[in-house]
C-alpha cells in the first residue's frame, strides 16, 4: 500500500461507514498495521489516522485490526511517537476499546495503560483529551482495568481535567471516573481524596449536558459506597447551603 492510498482511504473513509466496511473487507488492515512499524514518521502518522478511522462505529473492524496485531504498534506510538502519533494512535485505541471487551482485555494484555496514563500527565491538551477517552473505555466492564489504572495514578490527573480541563476533557474525564468508580472502593477513595467528588458535582451544577449526565453518573457510582456517600453529603452542604 502508497502513502497517497492511505490518504485516499482516510478520506473517503471518515464520515462513510460503507467505506470502512469496504475497504476492511478489501484487505486495508494489513498493510496499515504495517505502516504503523515503518520507519517513516508519515507511514506511521496516516495508519494511526486511517485505523483510528476504519475502527470508529464499527466492530467488526475492531475485531479485524486486533487480530492483525494492531494494538501494540499503537500502543508504541502512544509511548514514543510524535506528538501527533500519540494523539492519533490515542485516539484509535480508544476506538478500538469502544463496546468491545476482548480489546480493552487486549490493550492492558499489551501495556497500553501505563502510556495511556503518562499521555494523560503530561500530554497536550488534545493528547489529554483522547488519553481520556480511551482510559474511560478501558475502565468500563473491565475490573482488572479500573484496578490498573488506579495504581498507575490516573485518577488525579483525570480529576484535574474535570476541574480545570476543556469542555471536552471535561466530558471524557467524568465519564473515564464514573467507569473507575464502579465497584472499585480504592478508587473510589481516590477521587474523594483528589476532590473529586466536589469537581463532579460543580460539573453536574453548571457543566454542558453532556457534562452533567456523566458527571451525574459519576457521583453515583461514588456514592454507592456508604462511607463515601456521608462524606459527600457533609461536604457538599458545606460548599452548597441550598442543599441543606
């Protein structure tokens, strides 16, 4: 596969899923995986973007690229590629993890979480934005995920992005804690002690509508631990005297 059918794919593929499909089932995949380990930074950035595309609202394309073995090279681009590889093969990831457990299972399999934290630290903010998504993926229906990604330390700096982030990290971040949250007490106690539960509910008071519906979710999720829930109560109506 040229350079210039990858640009051709990208751009007939991006907003027409008959096109993903198609070009899935005419043997894309392959050659992209294996422009994502060339040794040109091009190759490298257009398959990040074109597999990011071909996976997006369709899962037997994420199927497909798992078993062509295109997650690690993801995930590597994720850890040492330019700052627009990191994004894209971020942005691919959590593609690939959307709806679909045997690939988020996969990506941890393969060590993409730990990258996928340290994006989310000290990435850009669009870095931050896509590290948040696809953490949120990874952390939904997946106990050992939301583990991991505890321990790596990404609920800080996902909290941080609910407090101070765009409107967009915002958004990826309540959802991402919502999905740690669930049935995972030393994450729980995390967000609490990060103050993330005050941020959560600032959002759900003023944030976007899609804000609120994840922050809400999120503030729910913390609250169904009872020790929890009675310290939210008693700090909430300290910020907030119209609760009382």
């Amino acid at each position: 596969m040229k350079e210039s059918a990858v640009l051709l794919l990208v751009n007939l593929a991006r907003n027409n899923y008959s096109n993903r499909i198609q070009f899935a089932r005419e043997g894309a995949v392959g050659p992209l995986v294996s422009f994502a380990q060339d040794d040109d930074n091009d190759h490298k950035t257009n398959a990040a973007i074109a597999l990011g595309i071909l996976v997006y609202g369709c899962d037997a394309n994420r199927i497909e690229i798992c078993q062509k073995g295109g997650i690690p090279p993801l995930i590597a681009l994720v850890g040492t590629g330019t700052d627009q590889q990191k994004s894209q093969a971020a942005l691919a990831l959590g593609n690939l993890a959307s709806d679909n457990e045997a690939n988020c299972a996969q990506i941890a399999r393969d060590g993409g979480i730990a990258p996928l934290v340290a994006l989310l630290k000290t990435g850009t903010d669009e870095q931050k934005c896509h590290a948040a998504l696809v953490l949120g993926n990874l952390g939904s229906d997946n106990t050992a995920n939301r583990t991991e990604i505890g321990r790596e330390g990404g609920v800080a700096p996902l909290v941080e992005l609910v407090k101070s982030g765009t409107d967009q990290q915002k958004c990826y971040a309540a959802l991402a804690l919502g999905n740690l949250a669930s049935k995972n007490d030393a994450n729980r106690a995390e967000i609490a002690n990060s103050g993330g539960k005050v941020s959560l509910m600032v959002l759900v008071r003023s944030g976007s509508a899609s804000q609120k519906e994840w922050a809400s979710r999120a503030v729910k999720k913390l609250s169904s631990s009872k020790v929890l829930k009675a310290k939210l109560s008693l700090r909430l109506r300290s910020l907030f005297p119209s609760l009382r």
